[in-house]
C-alpha cells in the first residue's frame, strides 16, 4: 500500500491535470443520441472511477429529459445547448438529487436555452469553467492544510497503526468538508424551490382570475 504522503502527493497531481470540455470542443451542429453519449465519453473520460463506467447512457439522457431537467430534442437530435446542460448534469449529479438539480436547472432552461439575446448558455458556461484554475489552487491549498492535520493526528497510537488512522482521519475531514458544503448547496435550493412554487402558485392565480373574468 502507497504511503499517506505518496497518495497525497498523486492527487494533488491529479488535481493538477484535470480539465474541463471547452466551448470550442462541443459541436456547431446538432447530434443524435449515439453521438452525444460518445462525444461525453471521450472528453470526460478522465473523470471515471473505473475504465468501465460510463459517463452518460441513452437512458439516463432520457430520464433527465422525463424528469424535465433537460428540454427535449428535436427531431431527435441534441443542441449545443443541450450538451452544455448534460454538462452540468454530469457534475451535479456526483452530489444532488434529481429534484434538487431540475429546481437548479429549471431558471436556466426558462432564460437562457437557446437564447437569441442577452446572455446565453455558451456564456453562462465560460464564465462558470473559466475560475477552474483558480479554483482549483484554493482546492490545493486546502487539502494541503486538511491533510497536515490530518498527518498529526494519533500521535499516541501504536507506530504500526498510525498510517492507517492518519489516511482515516484524512479522509474524514474531507468528507466532513464536503458534508458541510452539501449542506449549504441544499439550503440555497430549497429556497429557490421555495421561490419557484411562490411563482407558479401567483401565476395559477392570477390565470384562474383571469378565466374567471372571461367567463363573466
């Protein structure tokens, strides 16, 4: 088994090498199914825990389109657009729930899907994926400081055992950092699920007032 300090040292590689899909990656024309799932596979295919995970499957495209996370295709064939909310998709849903990722996605199905003005999704994207570096220094830095604590934790155990409860405390304390932060992630969504159904019951009632004027 690796020792503590070379595991550490091969994520932090790890960390280093990641990229994201670029904007100038995706496709101009629109894509069939076989396509996208293809297209997703190659370029995210360093994210894969094993050789033999798939990153997106038929079904799964047609669940988040069932489950309204997605806008359907057309003609069965898939939009720029749509590979950009897959891309999201793809990262959320590591961590949220689908209700919890279709209330995220839903303001940016509403505003932004093939947008003809203002802001659209290709811009919201770069402006998003354009922090990755800088974001990934302060991950950098914070494992750095999380696994220094950890690498002085049990002092007093036997010297056989303390590489074992040192990678255990490692590990924890990143858990407990990611438990903390899903939290928050939670908390912002519930109150934008909150909104949401604020707005759709204004909007029920102002309709049913306005059938009922029409009526009279």
């Amino acid at each position: 088994m690796k020792s503590n300090e070379e595991m550490f040292q091969l994520m932090m590689d790890y960390i280093k090498n990641l990229d994201y899909i670029h904007p100038e990656d995706i496709p101009d024309i629109d894509l069939y199914m076989d396509q996208v799932t293809t297209f997703m596979d190659q370029h995210l295919e360093h994210s894969k825990r094993y050789p033999e995970d798939k990153v997106l499957t038929k079904t799964m495209i047609n669940n988040y389109a069932k489950n309204q996370l997605l806008p359907p295709p057309e003609k069965k064939k898939y939009s720029r657009e749509h590979i950009l909310m897959l891309i999201f998709i793809y990262y959320y849903k590591n961590l949220l729930s689908i209700g919890d990722i279709k209330t995220l996605m839903t303001p940016l199905n509403e505003k932004y899907f093939n947008s003809s003005s203002g802001l659209n999704l290709t811009d919201i994207y770069e402006e998003l994926f354009s922090l990755e570096k800088s974001q990934l220094e302060v991950l950098q830095n914070n494992a750095a400081s999380i696994f220094e604590t950890a690498s002085q934790t049990f002092t007093d155990a036997p010297e056989e055992d303390r590489e074992l409860l040192r990678r255990f405390a490692f590990i924890s304390l990143l858990g407990f950092d990611v438990y903390l932060k899903k939290q928050m992630i939670e908390c912002l969504i519930d109150e934008m699920a909150a909104s949401q159904l604020d707005a759709h019951l204004a909007h029920t009632k102002k309709a049913s007032k306005k059938a009922s004027r029409d009526k009279d």
